[in-house]
C-alpha cells in the first residue's frame, strides 16, 4: 500500500519507514528541516521539507490522493513547558493535528492511520483512582488525543495509537531524550540518587514493528500499550552507570516523600519563571516512584514485536549522549513536527 507518513524523518518515523518500506509499500512524508547530520533513510521514502501545520486543507489532500495508510509520527511530547495554561500548546501540536489529519485522511477514503501516543493514557486506564488526566495536563491531552483519533474509526477506517514506554535507540545526528538524564548524573558527586519505581521500555527498532504491525493488523478503533521490557530504575541505571565508565557507582532510591521533598525547587522555578510542566510537579512522585509497567501480551505480541537487545539499545544511547557532550559530534534536538 501507499502510505503518508507526516514525520519521516524523525527518530521514530524514519525506522517505521524503514520496515514498511522492506515489506513492499511505498512511504511518502512531510516532515521539518533540517535531515539530522549522518541520518539515513530508506532510497526509496519520497521527503518533502516543510511544516504540514501551515499548509492548506487542500495541499494536504494532494499527499493523501492514492494513499491507503496513514502515520503521524510528531507532536510534543511532556518535557514541553510553558505558559499556563500548558494544555493549550498540547492541544496544537497533539490534537488539533490529529483531528484535521484523519478528517482529511478519511475524506480522501485512506483506510489504515497509526497515531504516535503515551503510555501514559494506558496508566490512566489501567490507575483509575489516581485520576491521571485530572492531575497532569500532558496526560489528559494525550487521552483527548487518542479520544478524538479512536472517534473517527469505523468499519470501512481503521484507527489506532499505540501507546508507547521509554524509548531506547539513536538516530545519527540527532539528540537522544537521554541528555538530561547523562548531565545529572555527572552533576551528582560519586553517588546517584534516584527514585524507587520503574517503567516499561522498548527498542526503536520494536517501535517500528508496532506502528507497522498496528497499520497492517488493527481494525476498527483501538489503543495498543506497547510494552516489552519492564526495567527498574535501578536496572536501567546500572546500564547507563556502565556506559559511563562507572559501574560501580552507588544508587541510593529516593522514597515517594523524599523524592516529592527534592522537587521543591522545581516548583518554586516554575512559579517564579511562570511556567507550567505537562506533569504536575505536586503529583510527580506519585508517577515516578512507581512501577510503570506493560506487559508485552496485552498488545505487543499480537502487533508482531520482536525480541530485541535493550541492554544494547540503553548503551548506545548514552554513548550518543557522551559523545554529543564531549563535542565528538554534532547533533540536532528533537523538535514537534
């Protein structure tokens, strides 16, 4: 099948293409400038530069014409911060997007779309007492995204977000999200102090294999978590302990009340700078202090996921990092598409 992808070029868009693209479909993107430095793509991705939001209704239906799949692989994600109410720049880049897309997408008789979501919608089913999206604007944005994407299913329009963990893997040329997590630890002497908890995480590679499992299998309206490796923090810092030359570094874990106590000055610096989190800094702790896990038969298993090296995919990442920090290459941030 032919398909529109906004975001090719992405660390995320670029793998899926690459999958699709070996299963004999055609990949045509938009996606913004510039194509990191080293990044390589799929010969055959038809890429056009420039940003999908400021084009016209009827332009985005040229790229639709003859399509049969859709991808929207952009969008913010929670570290984005800013005026309150914070809500307001998710619904730009995550919403309001989503819901003009698929309009499009649907009018000119597309069958199959795969949107890139959260797994924190999935938190939000699976810990309804905690009230998720009341609390954390980036999460009740993520959860009206995929609301507003899973409304326009039917029987003759497949529509699908798969809600994606931690991510690990890199793209040459390109940031890694890990940078904050490398500087911290250099800035913490000799011991590193980190919460209780965990989270599910995946590969960029197993990634790729869930949006094109979940364009190729999905009908109807649906949500897939995509889990498959559930690491502590712990576990997931020894790796990135070992990465840098420090494996054995102590971890001390932060209680749930200590951690909250340490984010004080993150709070006092929104206040004082007038800034809003997409995660409320009042109920952080309660995020990060605990298991956020997925287990991989709820959805990965049927969207064809594959084992892959995690361990690997963790070091490389923080390799790219080091690198990056040490001026041995030059790379470019993530940005919304």
């Amino acid at each position: 099948m032919k398909i529109f992808m906004i975001g090719g070029t992405g660390l995320l868009g670029s793998e899926a293409a690459k999958i699709m693209i070996e299963n004999g479909h055609e990949v045509v993107s938009i996606a913004l400038p510039p194509l990191p430095t080293g990044s390589v793509l799929p010969e055959s991705m038809k890429i056009e530069f420039g940003n999908y939001m400021e084009m016209s209704d009827d332009t985005l239906r040229s790229y639709f014409k003859g399509c049969e799949g859709f991808v929207f692989a952009a969008g913010v994600d929670e570290r984005i911060e800013g005026p309150a109410p914070i809500y307001d720049m998710f619904k730009k880049y995550n919403i309001d997007p989503v819901e003009r897309l698929l309009r499009i997408a649907k009018e000119e008789g597309v069958k199959h779309s795969v949107i890139l979501g959260s797994y924190f919608t999935y938190l939000n089913r699976a810990r309804k007492d905690e009230e998720l999206a009341k609390w954390h604007p980036y999460i009740r944005s993520r959860q009206d995204q995929q609301d507003v994407a899973l409304s326009f299913a039917d029987e003759d329009f497949d529509v699908s977000v798969v809600e994606l963990p931690y991510i690990f893997g890199t793209q040459p040329g390109r940031k890694p999200v890990w940078m904050f997590l490398v500087e911290n630890i250099m800035n913490m002497p000799e011991v590193t102090y980190y919460p209780e908890g965990g989270t599910a995480m995946v590969t960029v590679k197993q990634v790729a294999q869930a949006i094109f499992g979940a364009l190729t299998k999905n009908k109807g309206g649906n949500a897939y978590p995509i889990g498959y490796y559930n690491l502590t923090w712990n576990e997931m810092l020894e790796i990135v302990h070992e990465t840098m030359g420090m494996k054995d570094r102590k971890i001390v874990n932060l209680s749930k009340e200590v951690f909250d106590k340490g984010l004080d000055a993150r709070r006092a610096h929104d206040l004082e700078k007038g800034v809003e989190p997409g995660l409320n800094m009042e109920k952080f702790a309660d995020l990060q202090c605990s298991e956020m896990f997925i287990d991989k038969s709820l959805a990965s298993d049927f969207l064809g996921v594959e084992e892959d090296d995690i361990k690997a995919a963790i070091k490389e990442s923080i390799q790219l990092c080091l690198d990056i920090l040490d001026d041995k290459v030059s790379a470019i941030g993530m940005k919304a598409e």
